[in-house]
C-alpha cells in the first residue's frame, strides 16, 4: 500500500508520540545523552504535546499514513521566530518553520522524507509563507545533505537546548 500525506488531527497525537520516541534520537548527534533524549521526548513530544500542538491554529502536522500506522510526520509553524539568532538571518518573509521532519527508520531510502518536505512547501506557500526555515544539528550531516538536495541552504547558526545540553544547529532556509 502506497502511504498518504494528510493533515494529522487530534486523535494522531499518540500515535505522533510513539513515532517521535523512536524518530527523534536518530537525529540526535552521538554525543547526546539518553537522559537528555528522554527529557526532550517528556518536555516536546509527548501525546499532551501534540494535543496541544494539533489544537494551534499557527502549527500544522503532516503525517505519512500508511493503512493507519503513521511512518512520518512534519510539523509546520507559521509564526515569527522568538529566536533573534534566527529572525536575524531570514530573508524570504513571512516564513514559517519546519519544526520537525521525521520518519520511520524502517522506510528510510524510499521517498518518504522528499515527499514530506514537498508536500510541507507546497503546504507553507499556499498559507502565504515566502520561506521555510528550519535547524538542523551540525553533526547531522545526513539530515544536512537531506535538506541541501531538497532546496534549503544554510543561513546562520542557533542554540538547541536538549535535556541539560546545549547543542548547536545550523539555520537552513528555502524560498518559496
């Protein structure tokens, strides 16, 4: 069965978290902690969060459904950035951010993750956005090559904080 892109809605939100729980700490450079992974997925993924998340009207999520199992998502927010660090080096406004792109290990190399990023532009240029930014951790390299061949580029640099630890990402910017 071919997977389909869809807006999730609030009955997704366990089904988001248990994706993210084994999603996020492959994004996570090698360093990081398991405790500071935990804390992260209980502070910003967990299913209350995405409640929350699915309930704002500035944010949007993507799923990739597959038959009802979900094996990806993105997560779309279409406010300014609080962050001057990344304010600073946008050009193409209004922007919105892609706050999240994750898919499921086991569907990693088919497709997946270029058709979420397709289908998460074309979302953000028909709500009005000039741009889409997002950060990306400056160990990731595979998720940097990822988002250079889908069209972003690298315009500064910001903070992460995960768990206890700061960590450093890449800016990375894609006109509409």
């Amino acid at each position: 069965m071919t997977a389909t892109i869809r807006t999730a809605t609030a009955n997704d939100a366990g089904k988001l978290a248990a994706l993210a729980a084994v999603t996020f700490p492959l994004a996570c450079p090698p360093g990081a902690s398991p405790a500071d992974i935990q804390a992260h997925l209980e502070r910003t993924l967990s299913e209350a969060n995405f409640v929350e998340y699915l309930a704002d009207a500035n944010i949007t999520v993507l799923v990739l459904d597959d038959g009802g199992q979900l094996s990806g998502y993105t997560m779309l927010i279409a406010k300014a950035p609080s962050d001057h660090a990344v304010a600073s080096v946008l050009s193409a406004l209004p922007s919105t951010e892609l706050s999240k792109c994750y898919v499921h290990p086991d569907h990693h190399g088919q497709g997946a993750a270029s058709r979420l990023i397709k289908a998460s532009l074309a979302n953000a240029a028909d709500k009005g956005a000039a741009g889409v930014w997002l950060g990306v951790n400056s160990e990731n390299a595979k998720a940097i090559r990822f988002y250079e061949k889908s069209g972003f580029r690298k315009v500064g640099t910001k903070s992460f904080k995960l768990g206890d630890t700061v960590e450093h990402d890449f800016v990375m910017e894609h006109r509409l």
